[in-house]
C-alpha cells in the first residue's frame, strides 16, 4: 500500500532553488549586533577619511621628488581596496578558528620579523631596523605581531583561566615568550612599537580578569624597563628632555615637534581647507605618516580634529560592548588587547603631534599612509566582527517566573 504525499499549498509551482536562495540571502543580509555596526562603521570610515588625508598631505612632496602628485594617495587606496574585503573575510570566521590559529599565527609574525636582521632582507627606516624587502614588496613585519600577541595571548589566558588566581599560572609562559617576541623588535630600536606591543599583552592580561596586585606587578616591571631602555640612548634622552625645554634646538631635536604643533596650531576651529596646508611643503617631516593628525588639524581645523577623535572613541565603544556582552573569555581577552593595541597607539600618535609625549614613531591607526598598518588594523577589526557575531542579536530577557 502506497501513501500519499502532501505538498503545501503553492509547493508545486515554486522552483526547487527558490528556498536555498532564500536562505542564503537570509544569511547574507541577517540582522548583525550594534557592535558589528559601530566596529565596521568606524573601521570604512576612518580608512576613507586616511586616503584622503594621505592623497592631500603627500602631493606636495611627491612633486618635489618628480613623481606624480597622486602617487601615495594611489597606493594607500590600493591598500584599503586589498584590506577593507579581507577585514570583511576574517569577520566569517568562526571563534574556533583564531584558537587554533594562535600559536602559528605567533611563530609566523616573529619568524617574519627576524627577517628583518636577515642582510639583503632587512632595512632600516628612521633609525630603526623594522623593515623587509621581497623583490618590489617591502612590508614592516612588527605590525602583524601585534595582531598574532593579541590571539596567543588570549589563548594562553583562556586554557588557564580557572588557575590566573596564582602569578606562576599567569607568568608562564605569557612572560618568557613574550619577552622573546617582542624583544625580536627591540633588537631593531624600534621603541615605540615596543610599546605597543607591551599595551596589547596588558590590554589581554586586564580583561582576563586577573587579581590587581598580578595585574599592576608586569605594569610597573614594563615601565621600568621602557624608561631603562630610553636613558641608555642619548638621542632617545634628547627627545625626552626637548619636550621640557623652550629653548631646544630648533633644527634637531626640536625640528619635527616644532612644526607638528605649529600646522596643527594654525588651522584653526575650521582650518585652512582641504589641500591648503603649508606644512607639508616639505617643511614637516612624515607629514603623510606619524604627523597626519597634524595636517587634520591644519587643513580641517579643530572640527576635523574632533572628528577623528569620535571616530576612534565610537570605535572603542564597540570594542567594549564586545567585551561587556560576550559570554566567550577569549573574546574578552583578545578583544581586550585589539583594543589596546589601535586605542591606545592612536592616543600616543596624537600625543606626540600635541607635544605632551615625546617622538615614538608610531603611525595613527587606519589613517597614516603605510600597507603593513592600514592591513593589520583591518585584519584586527574583521577579528572584532567575527567575534561580534557571536553575541546574539535582539535577544529578550527571559519572562519572569510567576510567583507560587
């Protein structure tokens, strides 16, 4: 005896295709949480806002080398077009997937890094030994690292989150390879990406939800050894000491700091206008780099100033609520150090242009020209997406028990 089947009314005439097409475009244009929204959001537009900058603070001294105005601004718009759909990438990546990834992630970026001692490999720029070059490819390996320290660092945390009650637990190995690696980039005098790196294994280690006297011991050991290492270098002193004396010297020490602040000065609450700074007639060094906020200031005026400032303040909002709303410890740590890390380097860049911390030589996140920073704060931001889709979206309290 055969049985029957029934169909829903209407099924015979829909196409077999229609219902997997619709599941995908479900899943494709699927409601996303708040953070997803202001991390993307912040992200797109503090990297367009950086090409345009870059474009305008870069014409003036690309004309005087012979090449093409456009010619900077033309490379930091192909960075973003590389790195925009590659954040958007990692953001479909499941949690899963940064864990087993940490490790390898962590011997790749110091591997890459030791290349820069590597002889026909290695460069220095600046004074610092933090470059390599692969036939026309030259990338800065330091800015990866931090990246990969955020994920093994979290994952360190995380296997030993029922035991961060005991130093031992939260030194080893966190401490001894850590060292190692960002030691890697101190051999290359690069004190500022130190720094950096120094602020990400903190940012990790805070949201872990350590003890404070754990938490304040790597602090005060850090801070010892960064103002070690600064007083062991006569130029590093100088820089140091200039911010302190109103009569340094103008044509060193005093040069870039000097007309930083005087082009940041100038523009004003509205600014000179797009295109319309002086400085960058050669007269600022790095002006499209570790000085662009200068050029903010001087073309768009205190309002562009703010801007940017919001833009990063919304930017680590987002970044909270991830940490606030995950129930994952391993997103809370890492997000924790991602956050650190662009929040933190944004502050100092900008300090620098304000004179109130001396010249450390770090890029302004999303906005200074440059492949290496420009990708790897766009990978750390498709790790913050990927991790925001792990927080449920419009999810209602449950309903009170009635009472008996």
């Amino acid at each position: 005896m055969t049985q029957a089947t029934t169909r829903p009314p209407g099924g015979a005439d829909r196409p077999r295709g229609a219902v997997s097409a619709r599941v995908s475009l479900g899943r494709v244009f699927a409601p996303v949480p708040v953070e997803f929204l202001l991390i993307a959001s912040t992200a797109l537009l503090l990297t367009g806002f950086g090409v345009v900058m870059v474009l305008s603070a870069t014409t003036a001294s690309a004309l005087s080398a012979g090449e093409s105005p456009y010619n900077d601004g033309l490379q930091q718009g192909i960075y973003a077009a590389l790195g925009v759909p590659l954040m958007f990438i990692v953001s479909r990546f499941p949690v899963a997937f940064f864990r087993k990834i940490a490790w390898i992630a962590l011997f790749g970026a110091v591997a890459l890094q030791l290349l820069v001692f590597v002889p026909g490999i290695g460069y220095a720029a600046g004074g610092n030994l933090n470059w390599i070059r692969i036939g026309g490819l030259s990338a800065q390996p330091s800015e990866f690292l931090k990246l990969a320290l955020a994920l093994w660092a979290g994952l360190v945390l995380y296997r030993k989150r029922f035991r961060l009650d005991k130093l031992r637990h939260v030194a080893i190995p966190l401490v001894p390879i850590g060292v190692l690696a960002i030691g890697t980039v101190l051999a290359g005098h690069d004190l500022g990406t130190v720094i950096i790196l120094v602020l990400v294994l903190l940012g990790t280690l805070f949201f872990s939800g350590v003890r404070l006297r754990i938490f304040l011991l790597p602090v005060v050991l850090g801070a010892i050894a960064v103002i070690g290492y600064a007083v062991t270098s006569e130029n590093r002193m100088n820089r140091i000491l200039s911010m302190f004396d109103s009569e340094c010297d103008y044509l060193k020490e005093c040069y870039q700091p000097l007309h930083g602040i005087w082009g940041l000065a100038s523009g004003g609450v509205f600014g000179m206008g797009l295109g319309n700074s002086t400085e960058k007639y050669n007269w600022l060094p790095a002006a499209g780099d570790d000085y662009i906020f200068a050029i903010v200031g001087e073309e768009l005026g205190l309002i562009g100033c703010v801007v940017v400032l919001l833009l990063f303040a919304t930017f680590a909002v987002g970044a909270f609520r991830i940490i606030r709303n995950s129930e994952d410890p391993f997103v809370k740590m890492v997000s924790g150090g991602i956050v650190a890390w662009i929040i933190g380097q944004a502050l100092i860049n900008i300090g620098v242009v304000l004179r109130v911390i001396p010249v450390l030589g770090v890029p302004l996140p999303f906005m200074s020209a440059g492949g290496s920073s420009l990708i790897a704060v766009l990978l750390a931001s498709g790790v913050l997406l990927a991790f925001c889709r792990t927080i449920p979206v419009g999810a209602e309290p449950s309903p009170p028990r009635p009472v008996r």
